[in-house]
C-alpha cells in the first residue's frame, strides 16, 4: 500500500519560513519523481516545485527564489523549504509521487500564512 504523508504545515506570520516534509511508503522511493503542488478552493491545483530522481529541480516562477524542494532518498523523504512566505502562499500543499503514467497524492497539508 502506498502511502504520503505530510507533515511540517501550520501558520506562521509573513516573511517566516516553514518546511514541509512528505515520507513515503510502499514505493521504490528513488525512482519516483518527487513534487509539491498547491490548490485553493475554486483553483486548479498548480506546480509548487518538483524534482527529479537524478535531482534536478524544477519551480513555478513565483517561488523559485523563495523555495526550496530536496530528496533524501535514504530517508525516503521529500522536502520543501519555504521562507519569505506570503498571505498568497496560504492554501493546502500535497506531495505527489510520479513514475511514468502512475501517481500517487498526500491527503494535503494546510499552510497559513497571516499578514
């Protein structure tokens, strides 16, 4: 059974950081690209950041200069380093896991972020 489960969301005031972490179960960790993505009610669900099993990252361009996604494979674990936050960042963030056309989803970590 496969499993995501984030942790490390909550509310923090702006200009503050938070780092999300997403472990995983039941996959071939390294092999599976990793990812964060972001949806507010009424929105599509959009890309945070993503990385690769290799490691190479890629980031929306509104958070590329304030976020941060890493892997530790060992620990079977996706990170998401967000400093500089926002009030706009506040929505709920979820892990996504990617090998070809099979994806898995966390069950979403709420992030707020007050002004």
């Amino acid at each position: 059974q496969v499993q995501l489960v984030e942790s490390g969301g909550g509310l923090v005031q702006a200009g503050g950081s938070l780092r999300l972490a997403c472990g995983a179960s039941g996959i071939d960790f390294s092999m599976y690209a990793m990812a964060w993505y972001r949806q507010t009610p009424g929105k599509q669900r959009e890309l945070v950041a993503a990385v690769s099993p290799s490691g190479s990252t890629q980031y929306a361009d509104s958070m590329k200069d304030r976020f941060t996604i890493s892997r530790d494979n060992a620990k079977n674990t996706v990170y998401l380093q967000m400093n500089s936050l926002k009030p706009e960042d506040t929505t709920v963030y979820y892990c996504n896991a990617r090998i070809g056309q099979r994806a898995y989803w966390g069950q979403g970590i709420q992030v707020t972020v007050s002004s």
